[in-house]
C-alpha cells in the first residue's frame, strides 16, 4: 500500500491536498487531540468521497514533547513497514517540534519527503540523501511512485472539506443570472448604479417603502408625498433632481417602459419582474456585477450563497449557524471571499463590514483565503489602514475616479488649459457650423431639408459637451454662437461659468437626454475619459441632440490604449481602430466621418503628444 504520512494542521487544505493530486491508500495522520476532534469527520468523509483514499487513521501526540512524539511514530511506521507498506513524509502541515521530528523519523526510515505549494499547485519533492550511515538505499519519491490524479474543488466540495456545507433552499431567485438578457441588464444597472453610487441604496430604500403603491410592474405616488419623503432623508435624494436623473436613465436603459413625472405624479413601468427586483434589491446589482467580473477568473463562483457552519442544515424552526457571502469564487485551491457594501461606510458599518468578512473567510477559507471588500462609496482612510492590516483587499466600484481627479485637481487644470491657443482648431469647426446657413439668404444648405437653409442673423447653437475650463465656450460666445456648456465636475462647472458669464450645468455624459437641440457638439478632449462600452451609447446621444445635418467635433489622445493613467480613464484611437469604432456600433450609422486628423499637442513641454481630431455630421 502507498501511505501518506503527515501531521494535522489547523488547514483543511493542507491536510487533503496531496490526496487530491495523488492516489493513495491510506492517510495517517499525527496530531493533537483538540485539531482531531474538530476534523476527524470531515476529513475522512472528504479522503474518502472526493480522492479515493481506502483507509484514514488518527494517531494522537503529546504536544512539544519531542521525545515521546519520535517514539509514538516510531511505533506506528515500524508496524506500517512490517505490513510491506511504502511510506511518504508529508510536511505540508506542522509546528516546529513535528518538523524536526519528520527530519529526524525520515532518515531512520529511508523515506522520501515531500510538501504541496498549495498557492502554486505544485508538489515539491525534497532532496534527501540516498545514503545513511553502512546501507546504501534508494528513495523512492511519491510523484514516480503514486499514480497522478487531479481532483478540482468546485465550491461546494470545498466547503465540504471545510466541515461545512452550502444551504441552496435560502438562495434567493435574483441571484441567479440565467440568461444572457439578464445578464446584459445586469451589466446596465451597473452603469447607472456605478453613477449615482452614494444615492443609490436611498432610491431602492424609497422604492420598496410604502410609499409607492404598486400595480403589478407599475408603481406611481403622488409628487407631494415623494417631495415630503425627500426632505426626510438624511442623503443626496434630498435633491429630487436627482431621483429624476435616475428615473430617466432607468427609462433610456429600458429597465422602465414608461416614466411619467408631472405636477401630480410620479408613474413608472418596469419592462418586467425580474427588472424590478433588480432596482428594488439595492445591493443586488453591485453583488451580481462583480459576481460577473470574477467569474471571468475562477474555476467556481456563486453569488448570495449561505454557508451552514456544522455542514448539518436544521429543520424549519432549528436555530442555525449561518453566514451568507455575497461572492465566494475558488481558482485552483484558493478560495475568494468578497463582500459587497453598497451603502456608505460609516465607523460602524466599516468595522462590521471588515470583522464580519475575517470571521467568514477564517473559519471557510483559512490562512489560503483571498479577501475583498467591494465598495460603492470609500471608507475612511483610518479603516482601509486597518483592512490592509487585516489582508483584506479594498475594491473601489463605485464613483467615478475621473470625476474625483478633475474635482480635486480643479484649479490647476483649468490654469493649465485656459490660456492655450487653440484657435486653428476651433475655426476649422465653426467653418463647418457655417455651412449650415445660407449666404446672402441664397445659397442651400446642402445638408437640410430645409429649402431656404438658414439666414446669416439665425444664431447657431452649440453644446460644449465637457467644456472644462470654458476656453472654447469663451470663444464660441465671442464671435456670436448661442452656447450651453457643461461637465461633470461641479468644482469646474463653478469655475467655468464664472469665466464665461453663463450657468455651466453639472451633468454626466450618459445624462444627455435631448432630442435634435443643437446645431453643433463640441467634445474637446472630454468624451475620451469613457470606456469604448459607455463611448458608444454617449456617441448615441450626441447623435440624438444634434439637429439633422448638424456636425460634432471630438477628440483623443493617439494611440491604442484603453485604460486608467495618471488617475483617470483614457481610451485614445488611430485612424483605423476610430473608424472601426464607428462602423460596428449599428446605433450610430447616421454619423458620417467629414475629417479625420492628428495633431500635436499645443501644451507647453507636451508637443511630442499626438491627438486625434475628428468632425462627423449627422445624416438628414
């Protein structure tokens, strides 16, 4: 028989290990009483079901007694060797007193030994002299000796190994993204969720209190009792333009058909069950989000799943032990405890949230056990210091870094932009704003369907979409453009519009709700901060609030980077890859390429970097 011989360790995973990536015969382990009663049965159930094992035995030691341990080892390998049986050290698992014991036993008995990196996945043979004293014996190593087999761990055979067992009766029906429309809706509630992190769980809270009456999918409450209730809550719906801004973007998201807000009302349809839960349950969408971005690298992942900590699930009624983990994923042997918190993070809630996470990921995962805390709205410095401390790893979802750069580095960048000469760029987009008139009162505009086009004394109208420190809005305005100007930080929209004499409008790009408004859409710089995804459906507005035979103007940093730099989200183009952009979103077909070009940039100490300009009109 092949015997593995190894001491209990505190470690479930250390203990199977070997077993897993090996067939063996029988499992003995050395240990002390107190780690023998608690994974006594666990551990044979698991050898046994999972790896094969036939036989599993449990040798009890006197703890940091050197002597006597050697002795009773003794006395069990010399029986094992007289039985004919081969044995292999395992020093997976051990305190100090049992690793000089393994050094010392293994020499006497000419055994090999050996040990799993368990964070590597691989068994480390050690290299043991093949000589001791007259005899001249050759060491047999487990890896030549044992036949290979690989036993993955799905999730619920490790916690099973953990002692303890998944409750799927408590699972709730929302967590479960079973088709691929749900899935996309899922990826669409993050985009609004993600937007309005810190408003968020006080919407779902509004929704589901009695406030609103429901009618199957339809919820409707009169406007004075949502106004009173607003002004009760201590949270950014105070503001009850925000809670339209919500609304809207549920509706242009399609999670909500009909939305119908007048001096009576407030009246929403969701398109069905599935899409309410979705929006009702708060912290539904940052649970199955980030369920969806870790799936991508686990071998295993579940989302809002109970552990039962005795693996024995008690009849109704039966007080029972149980932790629920909002997302619990394993890659190889290493298991991933994530907590997701989209609420604020107060003391209290930080506290809770970080202890609450150790306790679970201790007594489930271990010392193995990856653990993250995933949040919409940051916590105080003092407690991501201690979650450090902790091994806990902060993940920020929620908010918008690039928003928090420009609204925390404000001045200097408008110091930094305001003065630049831009004028070659902006005169080469006003000469295309310019064929939208008619000169004399004469000349078509070739792109209206308008016989008479425009006359010369018809001001045209520009959106300066991400207007920064108002440059171009200054400009525009001097030379007789009606212009609306906006940016999504509130810091430089106060600063902007003190610069250019007009209300600059704090607004987010996806806010762009307009149909046919404008003559023009400036986007210098500003729409390159989104990802390709999201750069698309704001393309989609910009299309939408520009009249027929209007032009927009963009630019990007050049080149073929997607991602985050210096503190914030860039996606830069070439030539190709903007006009395979263009050609594969079916949503913006109206747009038709009029110039494409690169330039430098006009920044001091910056000229070697290149910029990629473009004018696009939209189809009549």
């Amino acid at each position: 028989m092949i015997v593995n011989v190894e001491f209990l360790s505190n470690e479930p995973i250390e203990n199977v290990v070997t077993s897993m990536h090996y067939r063996l015969d029988r499992v003995i382990y050395f240990g002390y009483g107190d780690v023998m009663e608690k994974q006594r049965g666990s551990l044979t159930k698991f050898l046994k079901k999972y790896c094969k094992v036939k036989e599993v035995s449990f040798i009890e030691l006197p703890k940091r007694n050197l002597e006597t341990t050697m002795s009773v080892m003794r006395s069990v390998l010399k029986a094992e060797l007289q039985e004919g049986n081969q044995l292999f050290f395992d020093i997976t698992g051990g305190d100090s007193v049992t690793m000089v014991a393994w050094g010392m036993i293994s020499q006497e008995f000419h055994a090999s030994m050996h040990c799993y990196d368990i964070e590597e996945d691989t068994l480390v043979e050690c290299q043991t002299p093949e000589n001791f004293g007259d005899k001249s014996t050759r060491i047999q190593k487990l890896s030549t000796t044992a036949k290979k087999q690989n036993i993955h761990l799905d999730l619920a055979g490790y916690i099973e190994m953990q002692g303890g067992v998944i409750n799927y009766e408590l699972h709730k029906s929302i967590k479960n993204i079973d088709t691929p429309e749900f899935e996309q809706d899922v990826v669409a509630a993050w985009k609004i969720v993600k937007n309005y992190a810190s408003s968020w769980n006080s919407l779902s809270a509004l929704l589901r209190s009695r406030l609103f009456d429901e009618d199957g999918n339809v919820i409707h409450c009169a406007r004075g009792r949502v106004q009173k209730e607003l002004r009760n809550l201590n949270n950014e719906l105070q503001n009850e333009a925000t809670l339209q801004k919500i609304f809207l973007a549920l509706k242009d998201a399609g999670f909500v058909t009909e939305y119908t807000c007048n001096n009576m009302e407030y009246r929403l349809k969701f398109k069905n069950q599935a899409s309410k839960e979705l929006i009702w349950d708060g912290g539904s969408v940052l649970e199955l989000y980030t369920y969806l971005l870790q799936m991508r690298n686990s071998d295993d992942c579940k989302v809002g799943i109970h552990l039962d900590w005795d693996g024995v699930i008690q009849p109704e009624g039966v007080t029972d032990l149980l932790n629920e983990v909002d997302v619990l994923s394993i890659k190889g042997n290493i298991p991933t405890f994530i907590s997701c918190k989209s609420g604020r993070m107060n003391s209290q809630t930080s506290l809770h949230a970080l202890y609450e996470l150790e306790t679970v990921a201790q007594r489930f995962g271990g010392r193995y056990a990856k653990k993250v805390l995933a949040l919409m709205n940051p916590m105080s410095p003092i407690y991501e210091e201690r979650a450090r401390e902790m091994g806990i790893e902060v993940w920020m979802m929620g908010g918008n870094k690039t928003l928090d750069y420009y609204e925390n580095h404000a001045e200097s960048f408008v110091e930094g932009t305001d003065k630049v000469e831009f004028s070659s760029i902006q005169d080469k987009f006003l000469s295309y704003m310019e064929r939208l008139r008619t000169v004399n009162g004469k000349e078509k505009n070739a792109w209206s369907d308008d016989p008479n086009g425009l006359s010369q004394d018809v001001p045209l109208r520009i959106l300066d979409f991400g207007c920064g420190s108002g440059r171009d809005t200054k400009y525009f305005l001097e030379r007789g453009y009606e212009v609306d100007a906006c940016d999504g930080s509130e810091h430089i929209c106060a600063i902007a519009s003190e610069k250019t004499g007009i209300a600059v409008k704090q607004m987010l790009f996806s806010e762009l709700h307009v149909k046919a408004k404008y003559d023009g859409i400036w986007a210098c710089s500003s729409i390159l901060h989104l990802p390709k995804d999201e750069l698309a459906e704001v393309f989609w507005r910009m299309v939408q609030a520009v009249k027929p035979g209007g032009f927009l103007y963009v630019s990007f940093k050049y080149g073929t980077y997607e991602g985050e730099r210096n503190g914030r989200y860039f996606t830069d183009f070439t030539e190709e890859n903007f006009r395979d952009f263009l050609e594969k979103d079916v949503r913006i077909k109206e747009l038709f390429l009029e110039e494409l070009w690169v330039t430098n940039d006009v920044r001091p100490k910056r000229q070697d970097e290149k910029w990629l300009n473009a004018i696009l009109r939209r189809g009549c």
